[in-house]
C-alpha cells in the first residue's frame, strides 16, 4: 500500500516506512486512506463486491444453517467430526450473520454511499447547470439530419431556432438559444435529468432496505407456540415454546392479545384419485382479544392469511393431532389426563408421540411411539398410515417406568425422552409387547405400574407469532427502489443541438443533431420524432431529395 | 376445487403435440442454418463481384446504399452552405459514413442486419420454422389452458407446471421479439431449449392434475411465480444470445487477424456487438421483473411465514441470481467488463437460474419444497 501511496502523491518518503519526521507519515497516512477510499469507491470494487457477495450467499443454501435449524446442524457437525468443526469455525453454519459475509456487504455499503454521495452532489449541480455549448460539427453525432425549409415560409434562421426550441421544450427538453441575431443561431437542449435521479434513487433505496433489516433484527421478536382445540393463549413471555428476541427487544412492548383455538378444520382430497389425501384447506376458528379486558372476537385464521394485532401478526404455519390419553398410577390416581401433542413425520400424518407423567407414583411413568389417524396392516404385518383423516385412529407406544429427571431443574425437551435411568416395560422386543390402543381402549401395564387410555383426539395448530417493525420499511425503500430502477433503465438522457442559417437561394437550413448519455436504444426514434415535428411544423423539405 | 381429470389427461395429450412440432421448427431451423453456408457463400461471390473486395458478403451491399442515400445527395446539394460554412459545420454527414461503413473498427462477417430487422433476403426454411414455432405455440397454450382448467386455478402449482408454463412463455416471448427483430438465427437454440424444457417436464417430472396444497393459495402465487416465468423466458433469450455472442466474439477475432473464423452458419448472426446491446435490452427488462420477483417473494413470505426475508435455499438463490445480474447491469458500465465478460455474466447468472429451478427445488429442502414432485 506504501508504495502505491508513493506512487499517486509522488512523495519521496515511503509510508510504510517508520520514520522520525512527524508531517510526512501524517500526509502519507491520509494520502493512504484517500487512495483507499477512491480504490473502495471505485465502479470496479463496487461490481467485484457484488459478484463476491454473490458467491458468499451460496454456501448458506449448502450447509445446514443455525439460525433455522440447530439441530441438523449439530447432526452435521457430529457427522463430519473432521471437516464439522472447522466448518463451523469458518461460520459456515452461520452464514448470513458471520464476519466474513457482513464485511463484504458492509463494505459494498460503504462503497455504495461513497459512490453515490459525490455523485448525487454533482448531478444537483448538472440539473442546474445550461445545456452544453453546440458542437461545431453537429454531423458527427450519433444522429444527425438535415432539412430546408422553403423560402416562401418567410422563416428566418432566428425564428426557425425559436420554433425549435419551443417544439423541444414541450417534450421535456431543457432548452438554451444561443447567438440568437447572428447568422447561425442554433439551441442546446437536455432531457432525461431524472435518469440519473433513479439511479441515486435505487442506489439510496437499498440503503433503506438494509437499515430496515437491521431494525426488523433489532426491535422484534419472533415465537412458536403450539394450541390445542380448547386452548389459549396469551402473548407474554412465559406463554410461547420457543422466543426469540431482537437484540435491542423489551418485554414492555408484547401487546397483550389472546387467542383461543375454538375448532380447527382440515379439509383433504377426495375427488381426485392421484391427489387423494393432500391437504386442501386449514381453517383455525379463534377467539381474540386484544387485551385481558376487551370484548372476544370471532375470527378465523388460515394459511397465508394472518391474524393482526396493531404490529404483531399470528400466522398458521403447522397443525397435527393430539391424541387426549389417561395415565393411572400404580396407586389408581390419575396421573395425566390432557392432549398430548404428537409430531407430524409425512402427509399421512403418522406422528410420533412422547408422553411423560411426572406425577404418577410411585414410579414415574412415561410412553414413547407413534400415533397414527388410519391404522391399517401393510404387506409384511406392520402397522402403517394410509390416510390423514382419523379414520382408524392407533396408539402404538412402549412404556417406560422410572425418574424422568424432570425436577433437576435442566430444560428437557417434551418432545423427547431420555431413556436412559428408565427401566422399560413394554416393547416390540420384549415379551409384553408394545402397546396397541385403539379409540376408547384402555391397557393395563404389567407389574401394576398402572394404566393408559386412549381418550379421545383433538386437533392443534402451530402458530408464529411476529413483530417486526423494520417490515414496513422494507416494503416503502424496495418499491422505491424499483422506481428508481424503471427510472434510471428506461430513462433516456439526450442532448439535442440543432442550428440553422440563410441559404442563398433564400431557404432556411436546418440541422441537428442529437446524442445519448449512457445507454440508449430510443437515440434512433427520438431523433425521427424530431424530424416529423419539424417537417409538420415547418412543412420542410429533405435537401437530400428535392430537385 | 372440482378437478376434471379428462380434460387433464387431453392437456397432457396437447403437450405431447406440441412438443412434436416444436421438434419439427427445431428442424426447420437447423436447416435453416445448415442450408445458408451454401446460400452465403453463393451471396458472397455474387457480392464480390459487384463490389470489389472491400467489404465482405452483402452487407456490403446494403452499407453501399447508405452512403449513397446520405452522402452523395449531401455532398451534392450542399456544397455552396459547406463551402460558406466549413468551420460553422454546417457540413454534410461526409465524415459519418466513413465511420458507419467502417464498423467502429469491428471485423465482422455477419450478414445480419446490425439493429436485427429483416432483411430482404428469403430464408424458407427460416420462414417454416417461425411459421410451425407458431403453430406449436397454439397447441402448447391449449394444453397450458386446459390444465389451469382442469385445475380450476392457474397452471404454474408444482414443477411440471412451471416448466411447461415456463416453456409456453419462452416460446411465446420468442414469437414477440420475432414481429419485431430478425431473432430466427436464435431459433434453433431457443426452441432447443423450450424442448428440453417440455421434455423434462413430461418424462421426469410428470404430475397429474391437482388442487393447490393451502400454503400456495394465495393471489401471490399468481403475481410472483407469473412474473417469474416472464423474466426467466426473457432471461432464457438473452443466455442463447450471449452464448452467441462469445461465439461471434472469437470468430471476429480470427477475421481480423486474418485467419478463417469457422462455423460459417454463424454469419446469420449478428455481430457480437450487436448480440450485446440487444441482450442487454432485454437483460435491463427481466432484471426490473426479477427485481419486482423477488420483492413479491419477500411480500409472500411475509404473509405465509411470518418474515420477509429467511435466507431459505430458494430465497438465496434468487437473491443470488439478483446479484448476478446486478454485477452484468454494472459491467455494462465498468471500463475493461463490457463485452465478453458481461457475456460471461449474463450466461452465469442464467445458470444459477436453471440450477434455482432443477436442483434447489428437487435436492434441497426448505420451506419452498411443496414443488410437488
Ligand atoms: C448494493 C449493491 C448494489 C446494487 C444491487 C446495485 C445495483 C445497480 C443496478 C441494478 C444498476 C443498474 C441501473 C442502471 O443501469 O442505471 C446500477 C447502476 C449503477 N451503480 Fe450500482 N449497485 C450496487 C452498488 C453500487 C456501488 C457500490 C456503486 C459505486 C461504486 C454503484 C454504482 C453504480 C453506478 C455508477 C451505476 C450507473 C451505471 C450506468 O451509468 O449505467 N453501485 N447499480
């Protein structure tokens, strides 16, 4: 860098160079940071930042990310025990959010403002400046023509410029005559200033959709929450499954609804015979309130049609059964009695369930296994799923007795269970067999540890709930931004000069030329336009053709 | 939600149609090319004796009446104002021909019009192909409609559709562009390509007629997929012209280094030059779509999932796309990135998309993979 300083300024002393003078590293410094500057701010850094964020963007799409699911992530890492963990060092799990990948955007950013500033400043000056002076020789634009208007129109050179330069004004031309009395009068014109304007337009407007990012990720927060037919729930902390918070989130700003699922319909193919079983319709009936003491609402909540609560916003995204069951203890009490969620695996709804009673006595009892809507037998005797609707529920479960390990105070995950410490009482490989529950039956576990029934079946949906106030923004700075775009593409920015002067014979002689700034296919046709207009206007002759 | 498979399975019988006579304007183009080496090289003598040797094939022609359209008449009737004016410039356009004529320095053999409008030249296999594209064009919206029929919504709900809508718009694009600009010299490419793209859909990836799974009905679905397509076939055009472009970009190479530039059929294209600013045209109007594509996406999302932007495998690869094509619409105005390298963009950026739609949407699983395979 040093050197390059060296070269640029022409300085003698080598910045890079420790050196005892105070003035010059000073001025190499900053001489270094222009020439950085200029370097960042340059077309060409801009298009290879692009092109490299392109590339970072890609290795999000091929390894698991943490951000969505944890899980397979770690599955990966214990699976790759070799290239894991460097993976994960490098961030390779954590894309979108790694140093790497922000620096590049950052410095794409950077770029773009420092691109975009001076430029904006010049064209404020460029919109209030005259139309360039005209070009001797008007034939070398890109398109030029030529034209006499007859002397019986009594035009004179002056008044032919007046009538042009009235003619371009009123198609949006900024226009200047110039040595109006002499015998060459001629008339500068420009238009198309907001071509430019779109572009700093889109160029700022993705600045906006950037900062919006950085406040949906700052100010919101983002939950699941699992409800059961019957439930309800209220959005406060202590009420979701899962939080996550932005990072400058307060608790202080939850909005105090309530919603409470009232019945949930699922609606599957019937007709088709090659589509039969796919999910046609989701409808949730809730409840709301918009706080603890305001009048119930009926509403109804489907896919792609959230419900609102002044800025949050609860959506469907999941639904699956919970089959209610009865556990008894050893003793006779009833240990459980309530839904249990069960985790939908395929389109046949064939879920798996775990079900945990802490309370029984006096061992703890839990189940692991599958529930499943329509039971039938497959070729080779196994149990399979064959529709979504309930039409032969099953529960297929093996039993477990023993601490759960639920009173350690250590988070557990319901959905899963820790078989180790527990001893097991039924099973497919163990001489009591698995249990088998049919709707309505009921199973006596051996050794009088207790019972299981199979109550009955609801239906739960699972719900996000959002509150991200950078949407909003996001939404005003990316139309803009397409705005700006269809401005800045489809604009065209020309300069048109046209001159005329005496012919002796007593004609008047029209010429004019027209040039594009940046790209412009439309040069062609605007400068036929032009032609037509002043033929019409002036009932001109092609000095090309007459005679 | 009433589906009527019969009218489903006459659908799939229309493609099936289609596809066959796409095959045969597939082969109409191909003679198309392979008959003008012939053709253009009688041109070329026939040429050469009117003009010397100058100028190469009978664009040589055409540029020869430019300069006597503008030039002579010029020259002619305006020597007293040049001659009173010389330093005003009131001038002829005499100093402009030289430049026309002489190509800014573009050794090209192409006999292609420079700005892609007809010529008067006669090319009946040519002509066949546009006339059969057409009529396969016919069939392939009778299958296109009578699916979305069928199905009582729009035709693009899993890969099948996408691909076989995809294909409709390419094709249809085409024909646009055709009433337009001499684009036939692209026909063999893109209708090679609308092939492949009925082909996959109806061997690998056929699916019978169904109703929308509820997380794809939405009025967006029709916005955002639609608008997709639409820059997609755009993108589709412009990926044959810049392959052609790289193409015609070596063989101008050669001819101006005096060698034999190969592959004469290529002389139907236009020069690479052209080629470029057209492409660019049309890369300028799909990436707007594109843009408004993704924007959509995020406003879809937004609605179904509760975020506008998650970095799933298809969000990031349409992003990714985005940026390629921001990258071609910059090299476009960075010294040194213009010409072959925005090519090499422009064609990178149409592999991300194919590889948006073939891989991302069978391998990858995100949120987006309801693509009904
Ligand atoms: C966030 C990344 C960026 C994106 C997505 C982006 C996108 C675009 C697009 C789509 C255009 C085409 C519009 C047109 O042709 O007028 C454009 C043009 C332009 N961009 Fe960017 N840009 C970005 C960053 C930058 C940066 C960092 C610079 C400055 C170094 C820059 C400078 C320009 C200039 C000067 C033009 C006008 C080109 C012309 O005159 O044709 N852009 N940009």
């Amino acid at each position: 860098m040093g050197n390059t300083v060296k070269d640029r300024t022409g300085q003698e002393q080598d910045s890079s160079k420790p050196s005892d003078d105070v003035t010059l590293p000073s001025l190499g410094f900053v001489g270094t940071l222009r020439f950085v500057w200029r370097q960042l701010t340059s077309m060409r850094t801009a298009l290879f930042l692009l092109l490299l964020l392109a590339v970072a963007s890609v290795p999000g799409s091929l390894f698991p990310q943490r951000p969505k699911n944890p899980a397979t992530v770690d599955q990966y890492i214990e699976d790759h025990p070799v290239a894991g963990p460097w993976l994960d060092r490098l961030q390779f799990f954590d894309v979108y959010s790694s140093v790497w990948f922000s620096a590049i955007y950052l410095l794409l950013f950077i770029s773009l403002v420092g691109c975009v500033i001076p430029r904006a400043a010049q064209h404020a000056k460029a919109m209030r400046s005259k139309p360039p002076r005209t070009p001797r020789r008007l034939s070398r634009l890109p398109e030029y023509g030529a034209m006499a208007i007859p002397a019986t129109a009594g035009m004179t050179p002056s008044s032919a410029i007046e009538d042009a330069a009235a003619l371009l004004k009123k198609r949006g031309y900024r226009v200047q005559v110039r040595d109006r009395d002499t015998a060459r009068p001629s008339v500068g014109a420009e238009r198309g200033f907001l071509k430019e304007v779109g572009n700093l337009l889109f160029h700022f407007a993705l600045i906006g959709v950037l900062i919006s990012f950085a406040v949906s990720g700052m100010f919101g927060y983002r939950g699941q929450k699992i409800l059961v037919e019957g439930g309800t729930f209220v959005n406060n902390l202590v009420s979701y499954d899962s939080f996550t918070p932005g990072t400058n989130f307060v608790t202080e700003w939850m909005d105090p609804f309530s919603i409470r699922l009232d019945d949930f319909s699922v609606t599957f193919e019937r007709q088709s015979k090659s589509n039969y079983g796919q999910p046609l319709d989701f409808t949730a009936e809730v409840t709301t309130k918009t706080a603890p003491d305001a009048q119930p609402r009926q509403q109804v909540l489907e896919v792609n049609d959230p419900l609102s609560f002044n800025a949050t916003n609860v959506y469907l995204v999941g639904n699956g059964y919970a089959p209610v069951v009865t556990v008894r203890d050893g003793q006779g009490n009833v240990a459980l009695s309530e839904p249990v969620v069960a985790q939908v695996q395929d389109a046949s709804y064939t879920s798996t369930i775990v079900i945990k009673a802490p309370d029984a006595q006096p061992s703890q009892l839990s189940f692991v296994g599958l529930f499943i809507p329509t039971a039938v037998t497959g070729p080779d005797g196994q149990t399979v799923a064959s529709d979504p609707d309930p039409l032969n529920p099953q529960l297929l479960l093996d039993s477990y007795y023993g601490d759960l390990g639920l009173d350690k105070g250590v988070p557990t995950n319901v959905y899963t269970l820790d078989t180790t410490g527990l001893t097991q009482l039924n099973g497919r490989k163990l001489d009591t067999g698995g249990i088998v529950l049919q709707a309505n039956e009921t199973y006596q576990l051996p050794e009088g540890k207790g019972s299981i029934t199979f109550e009955g079946l609801k239906r739960y949906i699972g719900v996000d709930i959002t509150h991200d106030p950078g949407k909003y923004g996001a939404l005003v700075f990316s139309s803009l931004a397409v705005l700006g775009l269809l401005m800045s593409l489809f604009i065209g920015r020309r300069r048109v000069w046209i001159r005329a002067g005496a012919h002796e014979d007593g004609r008047t002689m029209v010429e004019y030329g027209l040039l594009a700034r940046g790209e412009d296919y439309r040069l062609k046709g605007e400068g036929k336009a032009l032609r037509s207009l002043f033929d019409k206007k002036w009932l001109t002759t092609n000095p090309h053709k007459e005679q | 939600m009433g589906i009527n498979e019969a009218l489903g399975e006459y659908s799939e019988l229309f493609m099936l149609l289609a596809a066959l006579t796409y095959l045969i304007a597939f082969g109409a183009f191909g003679w198309d090319m392979a008959a003008s080496n012939r053709k253009l090289a009688a041109v070329n003598r026939r040429a050469g004796q009117q003009n010397g040797t100058t100028h190469p094939g009978p664009r040589s022609g055409s540029a020869g009446t430019v300069t006597a359209d503008m030039a002579d008449p010029v020259r002619a009737k305006a020597p007293a104002m040049a001659a009173r004016t010389s330093h005003e410039g009131l001038t002829g356009p005499g100093d402009r021909v030289a430049r026309v004529s002489g190509g800014g320095g573009n050794a090209s053999d192409s006999v292609a019009d420079e700005s892609l409008l007809y010529t008067a030249e006669r090319r009946t296999a040519a002509r066949i192909g546009v006339s059969v594209t057409a009529l396969a064009f016919t069939v392939h919206l009778a299958a296109v409609l009578s699916r979305g029929i069928a199905a009582g919504r729009v035709p693009w709900g899993n890969m099948y559709e996408f691909a076989t809508t995809g294909a409709l718009v390419v094709a249809g694009v085409f024909l646009l562009v055709l009433t337009r600009r001499d684009l036939r010299f692209l026909g063999t490419f893109v209708i090679g390509l609308v092939l492949i793209m009925l082909m996959a859909a109806t061997i690998g990836m056929p699916t019978p007629v169904g109703n929308l799974v509820p997380a794809l009905q939405s009025y967006w679905l029709i916005i955002h997929v639609s608008v997709a397509v639409i820059a997609s076939a755009l993108f589709t055009l412009t990926f044959a012209m810049s392959v052609l472009q790289l193409i015609q970009t070596r063989r101008e190479a050669a001819l101006a280094a005096g060698q034999a530039p190969g592959m004469a059929f290529m002389r139907r294209v236009p020069a690479a030059l052209s080629l470029e600013n057209l492409a660019y045209r049309i890369n300028a109007v799909a990436f707007v779509l594109w843009t408004f594509t993704l924007m959509a996406g995020a406003i879809w999302a937004e609605e179904a999932w509760g975020r506008y932007w998650g970095w799933d495998t298809k969000e990031v690869w349409t992003f990714v796309i985005w940026v390629v094509f921001a990258g071609y619409l910059h090299a476009r105005a960075t010294r040194g990135w213009t010409g072959t390298r925005a090519a090499w963009l422009c064609i990178t950026g149409y592999l991300c998309i194919i590889f948006n739609f073939a891989v991302v949407n069978t391998l990858f699983t995100g949120l987006h993979s309801y693509s009904g395979l």
